[in-house]
C-alpha cells in the first residue's frame, strides 16, 4: 500500500502526499490518502450480483457507506450505490438490520 | 430492436425443482413468442433471503440473460408479477452499461501501451516487469518503471 502511493496517481497524489507531511507535523495522528478502491483495483463494473464486493460497503446498520468514510470517488459511488438498491431489491442485501 | 437484459427471479422456497423448470420454460415460451432470445441460465439455487418476504427466508435465485425488446420484458414482466410463486423479481438492461466498460478498458488498455512506448519501453509488459503481487492487471503501467530508475 505504501508502495502505491509513493509511485502511482500521477501530479494528484504527489501533491497530496506533499501536504500530508506539512499536516503531519502539526499533528501526530498520521493519516493515509483515501483512494477510490474501485479506481485503483480498476473495477470497471460494479455488479448488483456480486454481493461479496458490495458487502464492505454495506456496514451493521445495512446503510450505505457514505463516500468521506470509504473514499470511493463520485462516479463509482454512484455506481455502488445503483447496485446495492438493485440487490436489495433481490433481498441479497438487507435494507437494515432490527 | 436487440437489447441485451438481466433477468433475476426468486422463487419461493416452497416450489418443486420440476417448478422452478417450469417457470423457466415459461420464460422461454414468452421469449419464442414474442421474438428474442436466451444468451445465458444460471441457477444459484437456494439462498437465504437478506429480509423475509411474506414469511419466506429462503428462496430459489434464477439468473436469465435475454436478447430482445422492451415489448418482450414488459410481458415477462407482467407475468412474473402475476405469479404467485416467484416472491421477487428484478429486470435491468445491460447492454449500454457493458458498453461502456469495454470501452474504459480498451482505453485504458491503449494510454497505457501508449505511454510505455513514449517511454522506450516495449507496448505489452513483460513478465516479471515492475512491482508484481500489488496489482495483478496486466493493463496497468503506473508501477513500471525505466530502467535508469531500477
């Protein structure tokens, strides 16, 4: 994982890894970049039936992880979300947890 | 008009195996009549339902991909609403999102041979090339790198 931030995402990533240092030092909790994991693992398609990749981001409460928790990027939070009220409709995902 | 759908039917825990083919030979006589046809039939038996519906837990899931209308799907719609015996069911169209996939990725596939020509390397990776085991898509080039920073 280190290794992929130090190499990958082109000017965007340097420059955020170049403020993380500057936050660093102010604060002692270092925090990691959130990356889409959609977008780094190239998940071109976010499929309703595929319930083990959607269930990460379906929490206890059965909500829908909301995008500042997981870093998903807008496009595929989009798509996330689709397929997840697609399988809850086919009750292969709960609409929430009693 | 050739459209690409998904099909998905639970059927109710209580039918038959010999029902559940019934119900799929149903769904191929509408498909017959009305004009299309049947790509692909998974059946990924039974599962435990996410949330009861109408006192069943369990269901049968049944997986049809169809070619055809929308006249087509709008009839086996209507159908499988009337059935008493399948509890749920879902119909997406898929063409135009499979689309769009197989375009990202030969995109992708094409910037990244591009760039590693720009580079001096050669289009396709080679084996062993850059940092294996983080990524296993062989489309991906961020990890490669020159030889003068190896």
């Amino acid at each position: 994982m280190n290794g992929k931030k130090s190499f990958g995402g082109g000017g965007r990533g340097k420059g955020a890894a170049g403020q993380q240092g500057k936050d660093g030092q102010r604060r002692p909790m270092f925090r990691r970049r959130k990356v889409c994991k959609f977008c780094s693992d190239k998940i071109d398609d976010i499929n309703y039936k595929d319930v083990r990749m959607l269930m990460p981001f379906v929490p206890e409460r059965a909500k829908v992880l909301p995008r500042r928790i997981s870093g998903t990027c807008a496009l595929h939070q989009r798509k996330l979300r689709t397929a997840i009220m697609r399988a809850r409709q086919l009750a292969l995902i709960p609409y929430t947890t009693e | 008009m050739n459209r690409k759908y998904e099909l998905v039917y639970v059927v109710s825990p209580e039918a038959s195996d010999e029902q559940v083919a019934d119900l799929h030979t149903q769904v191929e006589a509408i498909v017959q009549r009305i004009g299309g046809q049947i790509e692909k039939t998974e059946n990924w038996g039974r599962r435990k339902l996410a949330y009861e519906i109408g006192r069943h837990k369990e269901g049968t899931y049944v997986l049809e991909v169809l070619l055809g209308g929308g006249e087509l799907m709008k009839e086996i719609d209507r159908r499988l609403k009337v059935t008493d015996l399948v509890i749920r069911h879902l119909v997406v169209r898929v063409d135009e999102e499979q689309g769009v996939v197989e375009r990202t990725r030969s995109r992708r596939t094409e910037t990244s041979r591009r760039r590693r020509v720009a580079r001096g390397l050669p289009a396709d990776r080679q084996p062993g090339e850059g940092q294996r085991g983080e990524v296993d898509d062989d489309r991906d080039d961020r990890f490669d790198m020159g030889e003068e920073l190896r």
